[in-house]
C-alpha cells in the first residue's frame, strides 16, 4: 500500500512548511511557504553561506541610513532563500511581507510590489510567488490591491471564520488558517486534550472549508501549523495543507489506510456574509483565541525579523 503521505498527495497539494533545502529536495512538495523564523533558521544552514557572505558584500557598499540598508539586506535574504526553494518546487514559494507592517496596509502593498519586482529580477515570475500577509484588516485591504495588480496573496496568521470571509470577499488568492495554534490555546484554556474530531483547530477549518465550498468561493484553503498527523489526517482533502518536514517524514513512514474527510463536493447549506470594517473588528473582539493567537503570532514573526536585522547589523560591524 502506498504511504500515508502518497495517498494524501492524491486528494491534496502538499506544501513544505521549510526553507530546509534538504527537506525539499527529499520529500517533493509541490509549493513551499516561509516566514520570518524559517528564513532566520534558513540563513543559519550551509548551503546560505554564500548568500549571506554575497548580501553582506552588497550592504557595506550600499547608500542609505543604516536601518535602510540592514531592512533591504534582509529582504535580500528572504529572496535568496525563496528563489533557492523556488528551484526545487514546481508550484508556488510564499515570501512574507514584515510582520511590523501588519496594520499599515500603504507599506504593505509597497512592500509586496517590491517582493515581486526582486524575484522577476532573477527570472522569477510573479507566477510562481505568493506575498504573505498576515490576515488584518489592513492586511486583507493590501491583499485586495495586490491581487488586481495580478499579485496572488496567501493571508496567513488566520484563527477565524471572520477572517477568512473577509479574506473571500476581496478574492484573496489563498488563506492559511492555523491549525495547532488554535488547539494550543484551547488546551491551555481549558486543561483539556482533544481528539482529531474534536480539535478546535481542525474544526474551525472544516467550518471555513465548508463555508468557502458552499458559497463557491475560489479561494483556496491551506491548513498550517500542525501539532499531530492525527490533525492532518483529519483534514485529509483539504485544498492544501503546508506541513513540516518531521510531519512529513511521520506521513511518509506510514503505510496505513488515510480517508479522505473534506470533498468540494460535500458541504452543509452556509449562508453567504459580507463583513465590513466595523464587523470584522467586533467578531474579531468577540473572539479572544483568535485576538491573542493573531497578535502573539505578529508578534513572534517580528521578533524573529528583529533577529535577522541584529545578524546583518553585527556582520556589518564585523
């Protein structure tokens, strides 16, 4: 019998939640995603050495304040470390936008238009690249701009139904609405294990899933931030589901029978919701898991963006 991760390939694409290179070659993803503490861990790999002793070349040579030159390199970085993972996938590579640019929806679109214009300079197209932006309200504003530019988005950083039908109401290209991290919540609120079936966070995506099949809403829905295959198994179907790579190789290693639990083809009446400004921010208020995973998860990624700031700094003062 094929593998567990086989079978799922069959009804879902895979993503590679990694900027291990190594991961990547090995286990054939058909996208990968990053963020700010993949790219900080990616940079500390062998195979970026020359990117960062290249970047570093570049900066010292660099106009500009110092905070300019250290946030471009940065960016030059991220780059690096998307087109190198863009060389082994066949699908698409997200790359985030600076997680300080969660509630300013101008630098925001400012910075996704750069993002784009930096990996067609090295033969990228904007094709093969999703912006990722954390799902505010002033995220969800920049995604709308991007995506009549012809700019796909992947809003990322979602806890809520709220989120994600507004994410669906300005034809947002893909949301990555966070599994294990809605479950870490509830088990600490609570004291209480859950099951696969009963886990909050497979829950809450099976409600988006639905809603967005229902309505026949083309955004696509990329479960995120496993804790257990159990939680993968049971969104088994889903549109995509980006996984880490210890996950992977447990899917990999298993050669049991996986069901598939989510169809386009089965879904429960949901009446469509428009949401505006003043909606989005009171059910998001209502909502206290989805207040603190949102702005907690802002944030680590901004600590993690610090990280690699202060690295470039004191390579530059090497």
């Amino acid at each position: 019998m094929p593998s567990k991760l086989d079978q799922l390939r069959d009804i879902t694409t895979v993503v590679a939640d990694t900027g291990d290179i190594e991961a990547v070659r090995k286990l054939k993803p058909v996208d990968c995603t990053t963020n700010p503490t993949i790219v900080f861990k990616a940079l500390g790999m062998p195979q970026f050495e020359g990117a960062v002793s290249d970047a570093i070349t570049w900066a010292k040579s660099a106009s500009g304040t110092r905070e300019a030159v250290v946030q471009a390199t940065a960016d030059r970085l991220a780059i690096a470390v998307g087109a190198a993972l863009a060389e082994l996938v066949p699908g698409r590579v997200s790359t985030e936008v600076d997680a300080d640019l969660s509630f300013d929806t101008e630098r925001s679109i400012e910075k996704g238009r750069a993002i784009i214009a930096a990996y067609e300079a090295q033969g990228i197209g904007r094709e093969r690249i999703l912006i990722k932006l954390a799902s505010t309200w002033e995220g969800i504003r920049a995604a709308e701009v991007l995506q009549k530019d012809g700019i796909d988005c992947n809003l990322t950083l979602l806890f809520s139904k709220a989120q994600a039908i507004a994410c669906a109401d300005v034809g947002v290209f893909l949301i990555s609405p966070f599994v294990g991290r809605i479950l870490d919540w509830y088990k600490k609120s609570t004291g209480k294990d859950y099951t696969p079936e009963e886990d909050p966070g497979v829950v809450s995506v099976r409600s988006i899933y639905n809603y967005y099949k229902a309505n026949g809403i083309k955004t696509i829905v990329m479960g995120a931030s496993f804790r257990s295959v159990g939680e993968i198994e049971a969104l088994a179907g889903c549109d995509r589901l980006t996984i880490a790579p210890n996950l992977l190789e447990e899917l990999a290693n298993d050669q049991g029978q996986l069901t598939r639990r989510l169809s386009p083809d089965v879904h429960e009446k949901d009446e469509p919701v428009t949401i505006d400004e003043k909606t989005f921010r009171w059910m998001m208020n209502e909502d206290a898991m989805a207040t603190e995973k949102l702005s907690e998860g802002i944030r680590g990624f901004a600590k993690d963006l610090v990280g690699l700031r202060s690295l470039i700094a004191g390579k530059l003062d090497a």
